[in-house]
C-alpha cells in the first residue's frame, strides 16, 4: 500500500480485538454476552453478504446473533409485529434492521418501530436527536467509523474545513453533525452538499476533509480536490469487469489514482470505511448491553 493510504481493515482489526477484550470482560463480571438480532428482508446478495460479515464479526469478538430473514413481501404490520417481539426479548441488545428495504416498506417508518435503546444502527430519530444536541447516543457506525479512522491516523477535525457529499441519514447527514459539533471529533466548519448542490467542484476544492458518501463511481476525481486533502470514499459500486471472478469488482465513489496523487491521505474500496462499519456495529451492541445493565439517563 502505498504511504497515504488509510487501512480500514487493520486499523478494524485493532477495534475488533479491543471489543474482543471488552466482551471477555464483561463477561467475566458475571453479564451474559451481548446478543445481537439481525433482519433480513428478501434475498438481496449484497445485503446478504453484510449480514453475513456482520454475524462472523459478532462470533469473532463474542457476541452471540441471531439473523432472520423474512419474505420481501412480508407487510409493514407484520414486520412491527416482529420488531417488537424482539424490543421485549431481555435476551437481545442490538437490533440491526439491513437496509435498503423493498420498495413497500419505509424505512423510517420501521426504524421508529425499534426500541430506541436497542438501536445500534443510530438510525431511530431519538439517537440522531441526541447526536445533534450532543447527549449519550448510538452513532451511525459508518460515520463513527471514519471518526475513529481520523483519530488512530491522527487527522485533526478541528478548524478545518470539512466537505461532506451525499446528505443520506445513514452516513452522510450523521457525519456533517459530527464533524460540526464543538467536541472532541468535530469543530471543523462544515458542508453538507447533495445532488441538488451547484457547482460541486466549488465546494470539494476547499476540502481539507472530504469525505463522499453518494454512490457514484469516478464522481470525485484529481481536479475536483486540493493538494493535501485527506479523503474518506464512502460509496460501494460494483462494476462490470470481465477479469474478476465474479465478473465485476468494487470500486468507491472517487477515481481513486487521480484523487489519490493530491491526497494526504485516502481509503480504499475495498478495505478502507467497510470494515470499520462492521466493527462500529459490535462496538455498538456492546454499549447496548452495558446500558441495559446501567442505563445513563
Ligand atoms: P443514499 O444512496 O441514500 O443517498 C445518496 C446521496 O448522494 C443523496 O444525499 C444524494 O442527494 C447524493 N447525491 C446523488 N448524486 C449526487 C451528485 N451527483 N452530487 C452530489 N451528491 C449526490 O446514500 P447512502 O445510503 O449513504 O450510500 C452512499 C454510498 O455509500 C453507496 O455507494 C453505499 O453503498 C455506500 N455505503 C457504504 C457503507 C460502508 O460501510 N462503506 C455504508 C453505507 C453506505
């Protein structure tokens, strides 16, 4: 790898192996493992295989899963229903809804559904309430996983000026607030721009932080971005490569060589924000279980 790169996957690792210790600790006080329930809706392979990594990364820091998948025609109540078997269930402390959702079924809709102390995606509007004025919360893993990057490469936030792209509730929207809150992991001046943003190029030039969070191959390219940068690429797409196995590859949401030779420092994709998700989420449920135990307020 070359010296800017940012290592998601080491630096995942590191985080796994500390939750690892928590759990045995925790454990070791006399608490029962933290449990973590999935849902699965409908046969989506890329949501299957997140769910997938999700569960081997939960047995791996010992975390007990459990992972149901329902039909991709289940009903709205019918789903409530099964949330809220599992809201009462003492046994679970993490409820982790895989997203996106067939088209009939709103996500905020389902997502208010989940008890709000068992929300460890930080999606339930209580936990982004509490994110944005600053009170104990369950952060959206994906942008608490970039702030957890800025802080083992030591990437100072404060100050500068952060551009965010992509203003979706799950990462890019969670991770302007953070980044403009005046505590420790925020205090740059930041930009939340979408697609309806004029003159993109306008606004990533004076990035000194940019993370992108859209879904776009090549969208960000070399001349968009200043010299020194440090960049967070976000975005999973898959495209077609007749090379690859499985005849496409993954690419994120930047051209990663032109973008890479100004870049101080840059993920990849793979490798770079994904697996720092996964290891925001046992983070997660591991707080989960502690607050069940001592809740804060
Ligand atoms: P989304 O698909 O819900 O929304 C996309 C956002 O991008 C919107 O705010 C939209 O306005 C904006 N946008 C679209 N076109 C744009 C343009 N031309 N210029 C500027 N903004 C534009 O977003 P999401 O769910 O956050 O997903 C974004 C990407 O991140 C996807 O590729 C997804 O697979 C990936 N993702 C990765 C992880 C991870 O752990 N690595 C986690 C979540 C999402």
């Amino acid at each position: 790898m070359g010296n800017n790169i940012i290592d998601g996957k080491k630096v995942a690792g590191i985080l796994r192996q500390q939750v690892k210790e928590d759990v045995q600790e925790w454990v070791s006080r006399g608490n029962r493992p933290p449990k973590l329930q999935a849902i699965l809706i409908g046969n989506d392979p890329a949501s299957k295989t997140y769910v997938n990594a999700k569960t081997r990364a939960c047995e791996e820091v010992g975390i007990e899963s459990e992972s149901v998948i329902f039909p991709d025609t289940m009903s709205i109540k019918e789903l409530k229903e099964a949330i809220g078997k599992y809201n009462s269930d003492d046994s679970i402390d993490g409820i982790l809804l895989q997203l996106p959702l067939p088209g009939h079924l709103h996500p905020s809709q389902v997502i208010e559904t989940i008890d709000h102390r068992k929300d460890v995606d930080g999606f339930h509007p209580m936990n982004v309430g509490r994110l944005t004025v600053g009170q104990p919360t369950f952060r959206s893993c994906t942008p608490a996983g970039i702030l957890e990057l800025f802080r083992y490469y030591s990437v100072m936030t404060k100050g500068k000026r952060a551009v965010v792209v992509g203003a979706s509730n799950i990462v890019g929207s969670p991770m302007a607030i953070m980044l403009s809150r005046e505590n420790e992991s925020g205090k740059a001046t930041t930009t939340l721009c979408h697609k309806y943003t004029r003159d993109l190029t306008q606004h990533t030039i004076q990035a000194d932080i940019l993370v992108v969070a859209v879904g776009s191959p090549k969208l960000i390219t070399g001349q968009m971005v200043k010299e020194g940068v440090v960049v967070i690429d976000v975005g999973i797409n898959r495209v077609a490569d007749s090379t690859a196995e499985k005849g496409y590859r993954l690419v994120g949401d930047c051209d990663f060589d032109s973008v890479a030779e100004k870049a101080s420092l840059i993920t990849p994709v793979p490798g770079g924000v994904g697996p720092m998700t996964v290891a925001m989420l046992m983070k997660n449920t591991l707080l989960a279980a502690k607050r069940s135990i001592y809740p804060q307020d």
